[in-house]
C-alpha cells in the first residue's frame, strides 16, 4: 500500500465520518491537518480511527500510537503524519512475515 | 464494531478486552462524549490489562439521539442494558466525570450487584446543582433557537462550532433532557450512608462542587477524597496525568 493509496482510504473514510462537507476544504493532501484545516472535533477523530482499525487490524496498533500523545498533540497531526504511522507499521509487518 | 444495539437503543461503544478488571467509563452532559476519556485514561488503563468499556451516552456523541428516556434512572438503565449487551456479567469499576459521575453514584446505590468500584470526577452529587444547571441549561436551549447559533456560525465558516451548536441544539430543544434532568432526586446523607463499594472521590480545589466532595467523603463508608490544588471542574482535561496516577493506584489496589 503506497501513501497516496493510504491517504485516499483516509480521505473516503473522513467523507464517511463527517459527510460530504468536509470536502469543502478542498482537495485532502499529506499536509491537510485534522485540526487546522478539516476543524475534525474529537469524537470523530475517534470515529476515523475505529474504521482505520477495522481496515488494518493488528497490524496497525492506533491505540498505542495515540497514547504516546495529549489530545492536541494528535489533532494537531496532518494526513501525512497519520498517512506515514500507517505505511511504516505496514512496512514493519511485511518485513518480519 | 463501535455501534451497539442495547435495550432498543443504538450506542457508539468502545470495548477493549482484558483479564483485569472491568473498568467502564461515563462521560458529562450536552457537549461531552467518549473522546474525553479515550484520549486521557482509558488507554492507560488498557495498558494495565483491565477490560475497558467506553460509551457515548444516550443523545451525546455518536450515540443515537432519542426523544425521550434521559433522566438519571434511564441512564442507569442504559449502562444496565450496554454491558448486558457486551456479555459483561460480573461487578464493574465505573468511572464518571461530571453528571457521569451522579450516573456511576445512582448505579451503585440501584444495583450494587453490578458495582464493584466508584472513581467519581468532579461529580454534581449534592447541593442545588440541579436546579442551577437545569437553569443554565434552558437559557443555552432558548439562546440557541431564537438566535439560530448554528446557522450564523456556518454562515461564517466556524465549521466545528456549528456542528457543535447544531449537537447542543438538537439535544436541549429535541429531547426532554432539560425537563428529565429538572425531575432528578439529589443525593441524600442517608442514601450514601447506604453506599457498600469503595468510591474514590476527586475534585478540585476552586470547584463550585468541592462541597460534594466533603458530602462524600462525611457520609460514604468507604470514601477517599483526594482534593486537586488549584484546579475548578476540568481537571479531567487540565490535570490528565495526575487523574490517571490515581485512578490506576486506586484500581491497582487489593
């Protein structure tokens, strides 16, 4: 899975989250931050995270990840910080398969 | 999945399993949801091996939003019914903030044999919090119809406030929230009295609420009151990791 991919899973499932207004914004790039530029409210950063969950199972632990930060540490994030976690915790999986 | 049909009602609920204890956190009115505890204790508790439950209470958060049914009793009964639900069956610590904390205290007292614990955040558990907030709460309510808040503030492109508005709106002039709330018994010395689990009892120093905390810890059998210096109501929120060092000492304990 290459980052544009991840990032696009994100994008569709933000659309699914907060409804097609969150398009609005504009086009959703690596450097789109949750807070900043989406205003996401928390519950529904909790919401994405629940479906990225689903998506990546074990492989990806965003409980983990998200306990290393307070909560403006994480809505300050953009779609690439988030995008990158993702790719790397992939990439750390497939190379110990 | 995070959507929970309990007691015909659907609920947005995380569950992370464990082989501790069972820890199930309640969060305060209107404008609060799971998001204040998921991002502050409920983590480090998993970490500790207990089994953790989070909800959006009935109306809040991703939770659906009936019309009626949100009295303290009700409330109760929805926890009943969730951990029903989850396949939960025995005694549970519950954590409450704000009015989830006068939930967690009326569960314990209605079903003691479901409760094994109370941590009790800047809980409204005695005093005329009633009436002041139901008082609070119906001018917000008028505040928000008559000055159509959550259109003006779409019109000027504060995205996250609107929806919050719109959410405060919806739960104030939608449900009989206001009225249930009105209609709620307070706590009396004897009923606490009656209290049989151990609660710990936190607030903070310059809390309008702090009188509760001397309540409980005066009338509660088993009550540790711990007083947070310099802190009002949000030490949820401002005093995170302090919160959290006594939450787990006090869920670590034998």
């Amino acid at each position: 899975m290459t980052p544009d991919g991840i990032l696009s899973e994100i994008a569709e499932m933000l659309v699914d989250v907060v409804g097609e207004e969150i398009l609005l914004v504009g086009e959703l790039t690596h450097d789109t931050s949750f807070n900043d530029d989406l205003a996401l409210e928390s519950i529904e950063f909790v919401a994405l995270a629940e479906r990225l969950q689903l998506r990546y199972g074990e492989r990806v632990d965003f409980m983990a990840f998200l306990a290393g930060m307070d909560i403006d540490e994480i809505m300050g994030m953009t779609l690439g910080d988030l995008t990158d976690h993702i790719a790397a915790s992939l990439a750390l999986e497939s190379s110990r398969a | 999945m995070p959507d929970l049909l309990a007691g015909g009602t659907r609920f947005h609920v995380q569950h992370i399993k464990g082989d501790g204890p069972t820890v199930v956190f309640l969060h305060g009115l209107v404008l609060d949801n799971l998001s204040s505890f998921y991002y502050t204790l409920a983590g480090p508790a998993a970490a500790t091996g207990a089994e953790v439950v989070l909800y959006d209470l009935r109306g809040h958060g991703r939770s659906e939003r009936p019309p009626t049914g949100y009295d303290v009793r009700d409330a109760v009964a929805d926890l009943v019914a969730v951990l029903g639900a989850l396949g939960i069956d025995r005694p549970v610590h519950l954590v409450g903030n704000s009015y989830g904390g006068v939930i967690a205290l009326r569960a314990a007292l209605d079903r003691p044999d479901l409760v094994a614990g109370l941590a009790l955040i800047e809980a409204h558990a005695t005093g005329d919090w009633i009436d002041r907030m139901s008082d609070t709460l119906a001018v917000a309510a008028l505040g928000l119809e008559h000055d159509r808040v959550p259109e003006q503030l779409r019109r000027l492109g504060a995205r996250k406030e609107a929806r919050m508005a719109a959410t405060a709106d919806a739960l104030l002039n939608g449900t009989t929230l206001i009225d249930d709330l009105a209609a709620t018994p307070p706590f009396g010395p004897a009923e606490l009295a009656s209290v049989r689990c151990p609660v710990l009892a936190l607030y903070g120093e310059h809390s309008e609420l702090a009188g509760a905390g001397r309540d409980l810890g005066l009338h509660i059998p088993d009550c540790t009151v711990h007083v947070l210096p310099g802190l009002a109501h949000t030490v949820l929120r401002e005093a995170t990791a302090e919160v959290r060092d006594l939450l787990l000492d006090w869920l670590g304990r034998p």
